[in-house]
C-alpha cells in the first residue's frame, strides 16, 4: 500500500496536536512525505530508510547529524497487513519522545488502517452507483445473466419487482449556491439513503439533482405512506420541503427506466402543484406531455397569456389564480383563502381580463391560464419572462 501524501499529512497533524511535538512520516524510500515542520517535506531521511532496509522495530537518533536528514528523536515502521508502508518519527529529546513510541506507532497504524477503510469504501461506492446508473438508464438489452450477477456480488437483486419514487428538493437552486446549503443537501442525501437502507430490499441512487428510491414492490397506500414519511422525516430534521414522484406499478427490472421515467413526469406534477403532495403518475394529466415541451415554447406561452404583464406582476398574479382554480372558480371561497373581500377578488379578475384579454372566469380562458400556470411553477426560476 503507497500512503498518499494528503492521508499522511492528516495523520501526523493529528498525532502532533495531541503530543506536542513536531511529527514526521516517511515512505519506503526514506522521503519525508508529510511533516509539521514544512521546511522538511521532501527531504530524504536516512534514519527512516535504516529502518525499512534493515526491518527495525525502532531507530532512535542521539542527535541531528547521525543520520543524513533526520534530527534526534525516535522512528518507528509503520506496518499495514504485514508490510513495512511507511515509519512515523518523533523529533525531540530521547527522554521525552520514548514514551510516545509504541502507543504513536499504533495510533498511526489504526489511523491508516481507518483511512484505507473510508477510501475503500468510496470505491465501492461509486462501483455501486455505476451499475445502479447502468441498470436505471442504461440499455435494457445489456441486462443479461453476467450483469444480474453483477447486480448480487454488489448485494443488489435486480430481479425482484420494484416501485420507483423520485424525489426533489423544492427550490433546489437557494441551497446549491452556497457550502452550507450544499453541506444541507449532503445531509438530505445521507437522510433519504440511511432510510432506504432500513426498508427492506430497498435501493438507493442519487443523481445530480434527485434521489432515486427503488422499493419492493407494493399498494400505492404504503409508496405514499413511504414518501410522506421521507418527506416529513427531511422537514423535520432540516426545514427543507421535498417534491416526490411515484411510478404507477411494479415492473420488470429490465422495464426499470420507463418506471423511473413515469416517477420523474408524477415529480414534475408534484413541483407544479400547489399542495407539493406526493403525486402518482397515474394520477397525472396534462404533466405527461410537459416534459416533452421545450423551455422556450414554455417561456412564450407564459408571455402571451399574461401579455400586458410585467415578470413582476406575473408573480404576483400566480397566487391568486392559483387559490381561485383550487376551489373550481369559486369566488367565495377563493376569496376566503385569498383572504380578501368577495369584490376585491371580482375586481382583480376583471383587471387580468383588461390586460391580457383573457377572462379567468370563462372555461376557455381558464384552460390557458391553467396551463401557463403549470409552466410557470414547473420552472420559476428558470424561465426568462423578460
């Protein structure tokens, strides 16, 4: 095993604040690769090469010129699986570094055995999210016995029956712009895995903007009591709201991309919905063809059905439709949820008809304004209503 250069810089900075002393770790050929004294990174350290050489157990040097590049005080091999990686060394006095020999080598030890640990499971890691990339996305025609082998070597069955849920976090762009709100996501992430992993049979895959849950199959009831769940254990641990989307039915596990394709469409109705309730693509309407229709053509009919419009009054105008659609035109009660006087709603509906030419009260007109505002909920932040 080659100790990297940032793993072992870690290590002695580490010993070093806990002893006090300057700490130095070595490669098989002697070369200082990581040292609380910079001026000695990179510099060849005889003492440590005398005890690679010659398989010491310790070196202790009486003073700075025994040896060529080392300074007194005590080396000692580092030993990963039965195999000479490295010596960790102590510069100082002989009565004050001896004591630290053996508990420093073993700590090193641990610590190294600890970081090869993490880093063999970030491999593993990402193997696993190569096949699950591989299997969710790729060529159905490439799942053939090898691959379903693959699939168990890597403790996945691909071929039980399994539901996918897609999730999202809502204004994923007010988090993804800073480190805190990027650490908060990482947590979101470690949240929605560390539950998959407690559900049996359950897969978990994160892509750059969604968490992909693949469950065993089961009803709509437990996939909606799965994801109401998930959404209401990430609000409650960080605030953050999450848009769900879930497929309509168990599928072949060579079927598993259009499952995952029909999550995604129940998603985006999710993220255009008032409610943000989870939303199962069978339930889904006109948000089966959304995906299909280009930003731009998006951007426009926004544009024309709010002609007249400025971006800022389109905005303000969103809440309102919105209340007065939920309850199917009712002026009453959208007045109520609006929280405003029956004819104050009445005027601003006859207001949107003089700017736009559009009445919001007549069934056809309704229709556009329903549409338009679907597009606009969908990708608020995205459209350029300029």
């Amino acid at each position: 095993m080659q100790i990297s250069k940032d793993n072992a810089m870690k290590i002695v900075t580490e010993i070093s604040g806990i002893i006090n002393q300057h700490v130095n770790m070595m490669d098989e050929r002697g070369i200082i690769i990581a040292s609380t004294d910079p001026e000695r990174l990179g510099t060849f350290h005889a003492g440590a090469a005398q005890v690679v050489s010659n398989k010491l157990e310790e070196l202790i040097v009486q003073n700075n010129s025994e040896y060529e590049g080392t300074r007194k005080g005590i080396n000692l091999p580092i030993v990963f699986q039965n195999e000479v990686v490295g010596v960790i060394g102590i510069t100082g006095e002989r009565e004050k570094v001896v004591k630290y020999g053996q508990i420093i080598k073993k700590m090193t030890e641990i610590l190294l055995l600890d970081t090869s640990a993490k880093e063999q499971k970030k491999i593993d890691d990402r193997i696993r999210a190569r096949f699950l990339d591989e299997w969710v996305f790729g060529d159905a025609g490439n799942f053939n016995q090898p691959f379903i082998e693959r699939g168990i070597e890597l403790g996945i069955d691909i071929t039980v029956p399994r539901r996918v849920l897609v999730a999202s976090i809502i204004e994923l762009k007010n988090y993804s712009d800073n480190p805190e709100g990027q650490r908060l996501i990482d947590n979101v992430n470690k949240t929605v895995r560390h539950m998959m992993e407690q559900t049996s049979g359950g897969v978990f895959m994160k892509t750059a903007f969604q968490f992909v849950c693949l469950v065993p199959d089961c009803p709509d009831e437990q996939m909606n009591r799965l994801a109401e769940q998930i959404a209401r254990t990430v609000y409650g641990a960080f605030q953050v709201r999450l848009a769900i989307g879930i497929d309509s039915r168990a599928a072949s596990y060579s079927l598993i991309h259009q499952s995952y394709i029909k999550a995604e469409k129940a998603l985006r109705a999710c993220v255009s919905s008032s409610d943000k309730k989870p939303r199962f693509y069978n339930d889904i309407n006109v948000e089966l063809f959304m995906g299909d229709i280009p930003k731009a053509t998006k951007e426009e009919f926004v544009r024309r059905v709010f002609r007249g419009c400025t971006p800022e009054e389109i905005e303000n105008w969103m809440p309102l439709l919105q209340a007065f659609f939920d309850v199917d035109g009712s002026i009453g009660l959208a007045a109520q949820r609006l929280f405003i006087h029956k004819n104050t709603l009445q005027y601003k509906l006859k207001k949107l008809h003089e700017l736009t030419g559009y009445d919001p009260r007549s069934l056809s007109n309704a229709a556009l304004f329903t549409m338009a505002i679907q597009f606009y909920n969908e990708n608020r932040d995205e459209l350029l209503l300029y």
